[in-house]
C-alpha cells in the first residue's frame, strides 16, 4: 500500500468528521496527543489541525515493523509527528495470546498527560485503561471501533461516556451532571442496543460464531 501525505485515515468519511470535531471541540492553540496505531490518521489529523492554526505534538505507538516503516516514511515529513516501534511479530490470534504490555503501556514512560488520545491500535481495551493515566483533566479519549461489544467493559472507567456515532466513541475524565449521565445512558442503548441484539441472534443462528 503506497502512502503519502494526502493519504486519509482508513475509516468512514463519518469517522473521519467525528474526530475532527472532537478536536476542535477543546478549542485549544495547541495539542498534546497520543495515539495507539499508527496509520492514515497519523499523516492526516496533524495537517488537519495545522491547516486551522492549531499546532500539535502527535505522539503514536505501533506494534507492526513493516507498518511502522510505511508510514514513518511519510511522517518524516511532519515535524509536530513522533511514531514509536514497540515491535509485536504475528497476526490475529497470535497477538490474541500475548498481553503486549509493553506496546500497551509503552507512553508511561513519557511521564505527561494528553489533550487528546485516539485508540485505534492492538489491545483496545487494555489500551482504554492505560489511557485514563495518561489523560488531562479536561482531555478527551476517542475509541475507533468502539461497536464491537468486548471493548465496552472499559467505557466505566470514565465519568462522562458516549457514544459520537456507530463507530466513534467519547470519553473524559469530567464528571458529568445527573442529567448529562440520564443522557449517556440513553446515548449508550441507542448505539449499542442494536448491536447487542443481532449479536445474540446471530450466536442463537450459529453458536461458533
């Protein structure tokens, strides 16, 4: 896969809008970022927000060599961008077997909090409870993916929770006010309730699943 700077993040144009607007939203002049995954977000979030006068250290971390590489070679060409190898071999259930702490829990060792953190890596679930550490007060964390159902246990670890679409998922560490938490209740049935159900059905259909 060829990348370059105008490659875009390989999510929905929906995604996409979301994540824009979550950054946006903390109306700052400068933002600290972390993200798990490196990819098209990498090479197009940054530009986004320099594109609007907002300057940002982009801080990412990936487990994949060759990955890490393609897109490095892109990212040389972005100053505000810093990608960080911590190298797990293999694929799909491989990884599975394997905690990958070290890929988890690799921005410890910066010894700062973000504005800003994008989970859209390895180990979503694991990297949600690292990411409350590593959060501002008035941070925001976004989950990519967040409709598949065995990253949701984590979604308690923050106070104010919802859902911005099917896929995009908010967290922070405010807490929310009763009405606002009434709100987020409803906002999680609303997304997930769906999903939970023809989850259930297609179990009942095909019990390997």
């Amino acid at each position: 896969m060829e990348l370059s700077l105008k490659t875009r993040p390989y999510m929905d144009d929906e995604d996409v809008a979301l994540i824009e607007k979550a950054l946006l939203f903390l109306k700052k002049r400068h933002l600290n970022i972390l993200e798990w995954g490196c990819g098209g977000s990498t090479i197009y979030f940054p530009q986004f927000l320099a594109q609007r006068g907002i300057d940002c250290r982009w801080v990412s971390v990936e487990h994949n060599k060759d990955w890490f590489e393609a897109v490095a070679r892109v990212t040389g060409a972005l100053p505000q961008v810093e990608i960080h190898l911590v190298r797990f071999d293999g694929r799909g259930k491989e990884l599975k077997r394997t905690s990958m702490r070290e890929y988890v829990e690799f921005p410890l060792r910066f010894g700062k909090k973000f504005d800003f953190i994008l989970v859209d890596g390895r180990k979503r679930h694991a990297c949600l409870e690292t990411a409350r550490k590593l959060l501002k007060e008035e941070g925001i964390v976004i989950l990519h993916d967040a409709q598949r159902k065995r990253y949701h246990r984590a979604f308690r670890l923050y106070p104010y929770r919802r859902f911005l679409g099917y896929r995009v998922w908010m967290g922070s560490l405010k807490n929310p006010s009763l009405g606002q938490k009434v709100k987020n209740s409803l906002n999680y049935f609303y997304y997930a309730g769906p999903y939970y159900i023809f989850d259930r059905f297609r179990r009942i259909l095909d019990p390997k699943a």
